[in-house]
C-alpha cells in the first residue's frame, strides 16, 4: 500500500475500530487510541513532504488500481505542489483536534473520536484524488461525519444546523455531478480528470461546466452569498468541529476551482473572472463589515472566515502567479489561524459555557497564559506581518494591485476591518478588569492545552517568518497550471 493509501486508510482504519468499542466505557483507551490512529496518520504523511520532488509538475506518488473497470472508474491518487500541504495540514490538524478535545467530551466518546478520524482520510482522500468520481465519492461521504458530529454532539439547534448545513452542500454537489456525467460521456468514457484537462470544449459548454462547479466548489468555501450556512454551523458545532469546518473543510471548495473549474474550463474562467472577483470583494469587505456588529464570539470568527476565504477566491481569479501562490499560502494560514481561533473559544466556553463577548471582560487578569496565545492568533487574524494570516493576504494584494489599482484598494481595506472586529472583540473579553465572578474563578490553561495551542502558535510564526518551504513546493505546479489555463481550449 503506497503512502498516500495509508494516510487516507489508516485513520479511517482506526476508526472503524473505535466504533466496536462499548459507548461509555473505557473512554481512557479510547482516547489514546484516537490519538495513536491521529499520529500514525499524521507520521505516515511527512515522508511525502520528504521524498517530494518540488523542480516538476508531475504528480507524485501516484497510485493507480482498477475500481469499476467497465465504466471507466479507476483508483487513482496522487498529489502535485498544489495538494501535498493540504494532505500534511488535514493530518496535523486531526492530531490537535483529538488533544483538544480530550477531556471535553464526556458522551459517545468512542463515536465522536472516530467521526474526526474517518473525516480525515475522507479529507485526504478529496486532496488526492486523481479521478473524478473518486473525488465525487470522498467530496460527498466527508458530510456524513461532519453532520454527525454537528447532530450529536452540537448545541442547542444543532439538528437544525445539521441540516442546513447537509442540504446547502449536497445541492450544490448534485451539479457537479451532472457536470461529471457530461465529462465522462464526452471524453468517451474516462474519469481521468487529467484527460478531462487535455480535452477540447465548446464555449457554451465551458460555461454551463463552469457554473456547474461553482454551484459546488462557491457553497463549500463558502462565497458570498451562499456563505449563510456557515455562522449556524459554526455556532451550533463543538470546538473540535468549527476547528476542522474552518482549517480544512472550506477549503475543500477553494482547492476544486484549482482541480476543476481552471483546467477543465479555462475560456469559462477568464470570460467570467469578473464575477468571481466581483463576488470575492463582496465577501471581503460586506462580511468584514458584518463580523463587526457580531456578540457572538465564535459567529464573528465564522463571519471572519468568510472574509478570509474571499482572498483565496481573488487570488485564484487573477490569473497571476503572485495571486494564485497568494489563494494557496492563504488557505493554509487560514487553516492554522482559524483552527486556533475556535479552540481558544472552545477554552473560554468550557469553563464559562458561554460565547457571548458580553459575559466575558478582564480574563487576561486571571488567565495571563492562555491570554498570550489568545492575542497572537487574534494578531494573525488581523493579518499581522511575521504571522501566518499574513503572507498569503499579502501576496494577493499585492497581485490585485498589479491587475487594478482600485481593486488592491478594495481588498487592502479587509486589513482594516480584519482589524476592527478582531481587536474589538480582544479589547472586550480580556481587557479591562474582571468583569464578574466566573470571571474571577478562571483557572489558566491545564498542560494539555498549553500543548495544543503552543503546537499552533509555533505553526503560525514558522509560517508566517519563514513561508519558504510552502511556496517552493508550490512553485512550478502553480506555473504549469497558469500556462494550462493561459491556452484556450475552444472546439
């Protein structure tokens, strides 16, 4: 089994077995297993990043079986430098999540731990995937955990939350599928997305394929304006859920528009660059313009995400190599900033079982630690140069004003509000004196959790100092796919 089959396979594996265990007992073992299968997992994915060969396009470690021979349906991995930090990150992240959620957890633990294992591989599997319905088959079957997790373990409309965000998803994927079907027909049997790339297209096809992906790729990111899922999930989730929605699930969608919607439709893509850029500044600045009026910690986090994300979808439009290294190094800090954000919400909550901004004021008084970390990953959210949140906003502005002046303008502006929101919120829950009594009976971070977000404050400086490893990988994958799209494929 080659390495990339593992790191899907082996938390999937692991998984499988905590689901044979009793319901409430043993939860000890349980969550050393869930964290021995995150590590195992995780360990099995660095040797990739190892033996990866940066100086060529080509896919690597590719793997390639029968599935469903007669229809054409193939087993087919592999990764390039646009997907292998998305594998590594998927991984790291799943090991940070199962530590976090170590003692917070009291019910179905066997369940709840197994949910993030089997969203893992499936997640992997999305990144690696080199044939098309293989990619449907992981895209679709990561919704089965996430709204598990969502269902069971959720607030207090977590069944509500759970819906929306399954039913806004899958209808948008039900497209995709039809643009799938169309591609195998016309390509006379293949779903080899490789050869999907290669074929000529008519105009009227490239387009109605274009839109086809969006309605999949935009809802997942999410976009303006199918983005309102997002802020219920995200309220309703546990920690550890928001902390995967945020890190690594919305950007399932970012990486399809670099899979798909570029290669496959290029003429599409640059005829109808505008809406995507239009769409993305909406996103940026409207959201950012939302996120500020938010009480609700983790709904301004989420609203903050959205912004986020509409950098990515700026950068991939541009058409540039800056804009698109940009998207890419920006989903990676992202995943690394939003994932902190949440589970220092999910601190706070744990001991107050509060997320309103209201109930909080002074914490720093009381819990000096975990303010230290808190106020690095606000400084991230904002954009701060020398962190991660930093250096992909960076690069796709820098991008933008080469493409526009007004339109760097535009998306500069997302800084100042990034700002705005993170630091109100900082300045509010802990600043200031002690506000109330559980104010005052706050304990400082347990060893468990200073583990956890130091691992993600060290992720967030090496990234945001030193971004030499993530764009060198990306380099020549990025080049190959902009020279790709640069060539019309009109029939």
């Amino acid at each position: 089994m080659g390495l990339l089959s593992l790191s899907i396979w082996l938390p999937i594996a692991f998984g499988t077995v905590l689901l044979m265990l009793g319901r409430d007992e043993q939860q000890a073992a349980v969550r050393w297993i869930a964290l021995i299968g995150a590590l195992a997992g995780f360990l099995v994915t660095v040797p990739l990043y190892g033996q990866f060969d940066a100086s060529t396009a080509a896919m690597q470690f590719v793997e390639l079986h029968p599935w469903f021979e007669r229809y054409g349906v193939n087993y087919h991995l592999g990764v390039d430098g646009i997907s292998l930090w998305f594998v590594l990150l998927t991984a790291f992240i799943t090991v940070i999540v199962v530590i976090a959620s170590w003692s917070s957890i009291t019910e179905r633990v066997n369940q709840y731990m197994a949910a993030f294992l089997i969203l893992s591989g499936l997640m992997i599997g999305v990144f690696a995937a080199l044939d098309g319905m293989l990619f449907y088959v992981f895209f679709e079957a990561t919704l089965i955990p996430m709204y598990l997790i969502i269902g069971v373990w959720g607030g207090p409309r977590k069944i509500y939350a759970a819906f929306k965000f399954f039913l806004y998803t899958l209808l948008g994927s039900l497209l995709m599928l039809v643009a799938l079907v169309y591609l195998y027909v016309t390509s006379g049997g293949s779903f080899d997305i490789a050869t999907w790339q290669q074929m000529p297209l008519t105009g009227r096809a490239q387009t109605l394929l274009f839109l086809a992906f969006l309605a999949a790729f935009a809802v997942k990111v999410p976009m303006w304006p199918v983005h309102t899922w997002l802020p219920d999930v995200h309220v309703e989730a546990p920690t550890g859920g928001s902390a995967v929605l945020a890190a690594i699930m919305l950007k399932l969608g970012a990486y399809g528009f670099l899979r798909f919607s570029l290669p496959i439709t290029p003429d599409a893509s640059r005829e109808l660059a505008w809406l995507m850029i239009a769409l993305s500044i909406v996103a940026v600045i409207y959201v950012g313009l939302v996120a500020l009026v938010q009480q609700d910690m983790k709904k301004l986090v989420a609203y903050s995400s959205v912004a986020h994300m509409g950098f990515v979808t700026l950068g991939f439009f541009l058409f540039s190599e800056l804009g698109v290294t940009g998207g890419l190094v920006q989903m990676i800090g992202h995943g690394f900033v939003s994932a902190a954000m949440f589970l220092c919400i999910g601190v706070l909550y744990d001991r107050v079982h509060s997320r309103e901004i209201a109930a909080y004021g002074g914490v720093v008084n009381t819990m000096p630690k975990f303010t230290a970390f808190a106020l690095l990953f606000a400084m991230a959210n904002c954009g701060l140069p020398g962190t991660a949140g930093f250096v992909g906003e960076w690069l796709v502005i820098l991008a933008s004003v080469k493409a526009n002046f007004w339109l760097g303008l535009a998306a500069a502006s997302a800084l100042i509000f990034g700002a705005a929101y993170t630091l109100w919120m900082v300045k509010r829950v802990y600043f200031g004196p002690v506000a109330n009594d559980h104010v005052r009976e706050l304990q400082d971070i347990s060893g468990r959790e200073f583990l956890v977000l130091g691992f993600l404050a060290i992720a967030v400086l090496w990234m945001g100092l030193y971004p030499k490893p993530l764009t060198d990988v990306m380099q020549v994958s990025v080049s190959e796919l902009l020279r790709h799209v640069a060539v019309s494929k009109l029939n």
